[in-house]
C-alpha cells in the first residue's frame, strides 16, 4: 500500500481529493491536515473517510516525519515551498501554481507528459484552464502561426473558498466577470508548455464547478478541414480521460467526470484558421483526478487505478 498524506484537505480541491484517495486501492490515507478543522473527524465532512481519523493541525513537521510515501499539497499558492523544504525522500504532488515554472520539477500533465511522469517524486499540476487550453491546441500546435488566443469562462469554486468577488454569488448572479486580463499566470503556463504565444482571457460565471475555453488558432499553412478532424482525432485515439466530440462540449455536462471533452475544430473557409472547444471539471479533471493520475504514474501503476475504478 502506498502510504498518502492530504496538505489542506478542506479546500475545493482538497475535498475532492479525499475521496478519490479513499477509495484507491493502492493508498492507505495516513494523515489530512486543516487549517480550520483541526481536530475534527474526517468522516463529518467525507463519508469515504475511516472512523477515527481526524483533520491535523496544517504544520510542516508533519511531513518532516516522513512517514508517508506520498504528499498531495493542495495549499494556496505561495504555501507549497515550505512543505517541500522537509519532504525529503517523499513524493510531492503539488497542485498550486508554485512550482509550475520549476525546471526541477515534472510538470504533471498525463495526457501529454506521461513517460516523464514515471518515476517521478516532484510533480506540479497544471492550472485548471491551463489543462483545457493546452489539450485544445496540443494537435495542432506544430501548425500555428502568430498568437493563440484563448477564452476561458470557470464556475466560482475555481476562486478558492477565501472571500472575494469572484467567487461571491450575488456578485455573479447573472453575470459574467472578466479578471487577470493581462499576464494571468495561466498564459504564461501556456506559452511555456505549448510553446507558442498564448493570450488568455478568463472569467468567472455565476455558476459553481466546470470549466469551458475556446481557443482560437492561425494556422502557419492553409489546411483542409479533413486533415484538422484526423489531427484531433488520432492525438486523442484510446484515451480513456479525453474524448473528442463532434459538436463542442458543456461545462454542465463534464461536472462529476474525470475526463476532459474537446470539441472537433471548427474550420474557416479558407483552411486558415480552426476554433476549438474544451470542457472539463475545473475540481476533478483540472485539479483532484489528474493528481491522482499522475501519482499513479509516478508510482508504477495504472493511471486510472482509483479514479476510473
């Protein structure tokens, strides 16, 4: 059994975390920390959790046991440094932003970097929009020519549980409101991992969970559409967590699936330019499943083990 730690379990992320970890067949959940439930049951909050396991208080000494084979820092960004300072030995899943532009860490995105996952003991997990976006362009991404423009609308859990408006519903309540507008981290995640320049614009709705982005794509060369549907197509063929789908995908169809869907491209007519669609859950395929995937990778298993089972 692969003995697991849970840094920040009572987040958004952390809390879908948990009972995907419980259920895995390989892990034994050793210990979760909170902030705000120190000291409480697990089981009052996940009803996958074992009785008799409570939330430990959110410190370092924790990890710097190392008595866990593996920790998931599901930490606010900025939190995630001080926890991989004592981990040692231990290997880290991170699913902040902190160590996305750190060369000594795998960035653990499976559907496109899986060999250099395996074996791995520091993993930094994409940005939520920064999955769907990449795995919007990624077919076709050697055939762009100039900017990639990106439009990225999120449900409010996407903001963290730390009040603010972009995750206060009567501020979204029949709105649509734009933020980061300029230098989001996720377009420079973007332009790091695709390799290409990438101009992101997101937005939060007045819903919960899920995730859309449309992304927009010059193409160096005057395609056929034909060649354009094959290139999603074959990218994606025998994937079991990204489905390609005729028609463009729905936020509210992906809430509760661990996988992402992409839309076939929409092609102009002159072959110059396709318009793609993504969708995914932003807590599970963005954030808590693919974490889980890549630990299972790092660790020698099947990547679906405990998320698909």
């Amino acid at each position: 059994m692969i003995r697991v730690g849970v840094v920040g379990a009572r987040g958004h992320v952390g809390s879908e975390l948990l009972p995907i970890l419980f259920r895995h067949p390989e892990v034994e959940v050793a210990w979760v920390t909170s902030k705000s439930a120190a000291g409480t049951p697990v089981q009052a909050t996940c009803a996958a959790a074992p009785a008799g396991l409570d939330f430990a208080p959110a410190s370092v000494e924790l990890l710097a046991r190392r008595d866990v084979d593996v920790a998931f820092l599901a930490l606010p960004n900025g939190e995630a440094p001080a926890w991989a300072e004592v981990a040692g030995d231990v290997t880290l899943v991170d699913l902040s932003s902190d160590h996305r532009f750190d060369d000594r860490w795998v960035y653990a995105q499976p559907d496109r970097f899986r060999d250099a996952i395996v074996g791995s003991k520091r993993l930094s997990c994409p940005g939520c929009y920064a999955t769907a976006a990449q795995l919007a362009i990624a077919p076709v991404a050697s055939r762009a020519r100039g900017t990639v423009c990106a439009f990225g609308v999120s449900g409010y859990s996407g903001a963290g549980t730390t009040p603010s408006e972009r995750n206060d519903p009567e501020v979204l309540r029949d709105n649509l409101l734009p933020y980061s507008l300029v230098g989001h981290a996720h377009e420079r995640e973007l332009r790091r991992h695709l390799g290409l320049d990438v101009c992101f614009a997101p937005h939060v709705a007045s819903f919960f969970r899920g995730l859309s982005c449309t992304v927009m794509i010059d193409l160096a060369e005057k395609t056929a559409a034909e060649s354009l549907v094959a290139a999603y197509r074959d990218a994606y063929r025998g994937s079991r967590f990204v489905e390609v789908t005729d028609a463009p995908p729905r936020p509210r169809d992906l809430v509760g699936k661990h996988g992402v869907r992409v839309g076939l491209p929409a092609v102009g007519d002159d072959g110059a330019r396709v318009v793609v669609v993504a969708a995914l859950d932003n807590l599970l395929a963005g954030a808590a499943s693919q974490a889980v995937r890549a630990m299972n990778l790092a660790r020698g298993l099947d990547e679906g083990v405990g998320v698909l089972s």
